[in-house]
C-alpha cells in the first residue's frame, strides 16, 4: 500500500494549481466591473490565490458495469461459495462420489457502503500577466460501511461432526454442521491471505498536480490558454490482500495536457461560456496485485499474487460549462463532462491471466453540476468590501458511466486572492 509523502506535500504546497475559475484583470461586465470567469484565465501578475473545494458525497451504494447498467458496488462478492471459490470442495465432490458443483457452503451476502469527503487544496501565483503557476492537493477521507453473512439455506456441506468419516468438510446429509459467516471469514484468511471483510476506513492524499498555464490569445471575444501539468502518485493503491478497501490514486507518474477557451462576446448580456479539452498520459509503472483467473471472481489465493508490469490507461475529458450573471457578483452555471479512459496494460513473468486485469479496466462517465456562484470583486473593486473572494456552492451527478461509481455530492468551493 502506497503511502502520502509529507516531504512531497510541503514542497508542492508553495507552487498553484490549475485552475478552474480566477480573476481575470482585463474582464468587464456591462457595468464595467471585474468579474471572475472560468476555463482559460490566468492571474495577475503578483496574485496569490488560495481555494478550498469540498465534496460532501451522498452514501454510494451502487456502480456502473462495463454494460452501463448499474449494480451493487459488491456484486462481485455475492456469489455461491462452490468449488470455484474453495477448490478443496472439488475434493470432498470426488471423496464421496458427489455430483460435480455439488458441494457448496452456501451463498455469500455482501454489502458496500461508501462514505466519501474529498477537499481539493489549491495555492496558486500569477507569475506573470499570462502565466499561472500551481499545486492541486487533494485529500480524502473514505469509509466503506460493510455488511457480510452465510446464507446456508441451499448448502450441501458443512463442518463434520462425525469422527468416523475421515474428512473436516461432509455433506449435511450427513450430519455436518453448517458454516457460519465467521467460518468463512477464517477461511478467505487461512487459505487465501485476505483480511476480514468488515468495516474499512482510511484517509490520506490522492494524486498531487502541480503545472502551469499560459494564456496565448486574449481578445474582446475569446482567451485562449494551455495548460500543462505532472501528476504524483502520492495517493494510496489498492491492497491486494483486502476486498473491502478503495485506491486513493493511480499509482504512477502521469502529464496532463488541458486546451482551455472562454468564449465571452455575450458577456455584456450577462453570460460567459467555456469549454476545456484534457489528456492524462501515465508513465509505466509496477505494482504487487492479485490476478485474477476470471475479472468476475477476484477470490484468487496467494499463488496469484505478482508484481506486475503495468500501464494505466490514459484518459481524456471534455468539460463545457456556461454561466449567467444574475446580479453584481452573483452567477448561476451548468457544467457537463464527458470522460473515457482507455484500458489498462498489464504483464508478468509467472504466465498468469493478465489480461482479466485489463478487462474492465477502461471507464466512461457523464456527469452534471448546477450550482449558484458569488463574487465580491464587483464590491472589492469599488472598495466597498476588503476581501476579494468567491465561494460556489453546487450539485454534481454522475448520471451515466461504465465502470466507475454512481455518486452524487453537494460542493462548497470557496477561493481568496491576496
């Protein structure tokens, strides 16, 4: 498991972030006040800014498949506790000559319950009037609330109670005693190395961004900016000998390249438009994982586990956000993203199913926010308030998606320059 990296943090907390909204010096509404707008503007030059977005999720209980239907995050789980997941019960099948896919202990009941508070940190600097620097830090606090039981009422094996039959595991008809949840909870520790399904909680840092963007084009109409920036895997990875945990990062090296453009010809009617193209491209990296024989049973032993050779799959996203300005400082906006992530590549030495890592491993998501947005620049600008800052408080639904969680979370954004 991956751990954040203090020393990390403290040097990236003194550079910006790329932003998605700033105060553009040159940028008038009809009444010819400062406003802030989103996308491709930079900072003045000798502007600190600060900002703090917090991301209250909704109890996330369901995902998006690779069909993009939804299902219960543990479905994977839920399944009846055969011999594909124990082979030793192939063994009492042949011992007392049972049907093949006889034997079994019952069927797994599995529930997840994600609990998610993610807080973006952001410091940024105009460098100069067309160039920002920055640093994002985001930091999570995750909870996976588990319910796990037996269900034994269709099982056909259990503990043996009989000293005269040579065999732990017998057929109930036989007298043996059904297993209980926490037999099955030794079992997945004894014969397969995994820590106990229960309750899992973590907090830490996700993958840190620092980078810079440079406004190329700035016009009455449009501004036209490029951004670039490195991604650190300063986030936990998933942890191989847990089923109940969630990766924090990617755990690998990655550049982002962003296009960003503001169209702003409407903006003496109150309304401003921008939309941002983004490609992540990550470096090849290695990491110990479980392989999995089937990408549906991830139950696999301790012989399947391997530091693997391994790419993630680059991403790219388009975001196209509009805003309306209802009043001196206050705006209304609707943004929408369209993400697709490309599958991952993984190889080995041992000549294990690879490839079932790739499958699924590709994701797509559409997602919505609308939300109120408040500035006091307008107020600054006439020295009538001392602090310019805005704050946005909005909601943001993941309405479609494959492979990745159905979420909802209520966002309180507040940014402060100086």
């Amino acid at each position: 498991m991956r751990k954040s990296l203090p020393s990390v943090i403290a040097a990236i907390v003194l550079m910006v972030v790329i932003i998605p909204t700033v105060y553009a010096d040159d940028d008038k509404d009809a009444k010819g006040t400062k406003v802030f707008l989103s996308g491709a503007t930079v900072l003045p030059k000798g502007v600190f800014g600060m900002r703090l977005d917090s991301q209250f999720f909704f109890p996330i209980t369901e995902k998006y498949n690779e069909n993009g239907d939804t299902e219960d995050i543990a479905e994977d789980f839920n399944t009846r506790l055969d011999g594909t997941v124990f082979p030793q019960l192939n063994l009492v099948e042949a011992g007392f000559g049972l049907p093949a896919g006889f034997a079994n202990f019952g069927n797994s009941d599995v529930e997840y319950e994600f609990n998610v508070q993610i807080f973006d940190f952001y410091l940024y600097y105009g460098l100069t009037d067309r160039l920002t620097l920055g640093a994002k830090v985001p930091y999570w606090n995750f909870r996976n609330n588990v319910t796990a039981r037996l269900d034994t009422s269709t099982a056909t094996v259990g503990i043996n109670n009989n000293p005269a039959i040579p065999s732990p595991i017998a057929p109930l008809a036989l007298g043996a005693t059904p297993l209980t949840t926490a037999d099955i909870q030794q079992l997945l520790k004894t014969e397969y190395g995994f820590d106990p399904v229960e309750d899992w909680s973590k907090s830490g840092f996700s993958d840190i961004e620092i980078g810079g963007r440079y406004q190329y084009y700035r016009s009455e109409n449009w501004q036209l900016a490029f951004t670039g920036s490195v991604l650190l895997p300063t986030g936990r990875t998933d942890d191989p000998d847990s089923l109940v945990d969630y990766p924090f990062g990617a755990g690998a090296w990655g550049l982002s390249f962003y296009l960003n453009n503001d169209f702003t010809a409407l903006q003496k009617y109150g309304l401003s438009f921008t939309g941002t193209f983004r490609y992540v491209y990550y470096f090849p990296t290695r990491e110990t994982v479980r392989v999995p024989n089937d990408v549906d049973q991830p139950i696999v032993g301790l012989e399947n586990k391997e530091k693997v050779d391994l790419r993630v799959g680059s991403d790219w996203r388009i975001d196209l956000e509009g805003r309306y300005l209802i009043g001196k400082g206050l705006s209304v906006f609707l943004f929408y993203r369209y993400l697709q992530k490309f599958e991952d590549s993984v190889s080995g030495d041992r000549g294990l199913a690879y490839e079932e890592l790739e499958k699924q491993s590709d994701q797509k998501e559409q997602q919505f926010r609308v939300g109120l947005n408040y500035s006091t620049i307008p107020l600054y600008m006439k020295k009538e308030f001392p602090v310019p800052f805005e704050a946005k408080l909005y909601y943001r639904n993941r309405f479609a998606g494959e492979n990745v969680l159905n979420s909802q979370y209520i966002g309180l954004d507040l940014t402060v320059f100086f």
